[in-house]
C-alpha cells in the first residue's frame, strides 16, 4: 500500500454544476499512473466507501489517459449554494482522500 499524497501531484475536487462534485487526482509520472490504474486502485467502490455515499452515487469513475489522471463525478449531498452548505465551490471537499492508502502490489527490487 501507498500514501496517494505521495503519488500525486495534484488532489483536487470542485462543482460539476450545483449538483455534483468532481475529483481530480493527477499522478506525478506515467510510471505511477499506469500502476494505479493496472491495479484499479481507485474506483467508483473506493469513492463510494472513502465519501460514505452510496455507489450509486458516484455517476463517473474514469481514468484519463492523457493527463494521468483519475477522475470522479458524484451527485453533491447537500446542493450547491442551499441551506446548511458549507463548501460553495465544492473545493474544500478532498480532505477524505489525503488519508487514503492504495494498492500498489508486488513492489519490483527497483521500487522502495
């Protein structure tokens, strides 16, 4: 298991319109990236469990390819801007996944 503060460059997540959240996790390298993704260390399950919402409600859960990216849309508990809000932007909602470990698998010699 890694740390994914370790692994990525940028964790990030804000309003896909007044509804959803979208997360972005950006991976430092493509060595690291094609590794988070052979192992399908992130998905819509990881999300789901990580943000204590149903897996339903996760409506993406995509690697992208050009970017290194892994990328999560999912439907926003309370809507955007209505009462007991506390996050407009959506932009303070990441701190779930600073604490999460992934699998990395069998490390080569190379790898620490």
């Amino acid at each position: 298991m890694k740390s994914l503060v370790d692994l990525a460059q940028v964790i990030r997540t804000k309003n896909a319109g007044p509804f959803e959240l979208t997360i972005d996790i950006i991976f430092k390298d493509r060595e690291t990236y094609e590794r988070i993704k052979k192992n399908n260390s992130l998905n819509a399950s990881v999300i789901a469990k990580l943000y204590g919402v149903p897996e339903e409600d996760i409506l993406s859960a995509i690697y992208f390819d050009p970017a290194c990216a892994f990328k999560a849309t999912m439907k926003r508990q309370i809507p955007c801007g209505a009462f007991g809000e506390r996050d407009i932007y959506g932009a303070q909602q990441h701190a779930p996944l600073l604490g999460l470990l992934v699998e990395w698998g069998d490390c080569d010699a190379a790898d620490p």
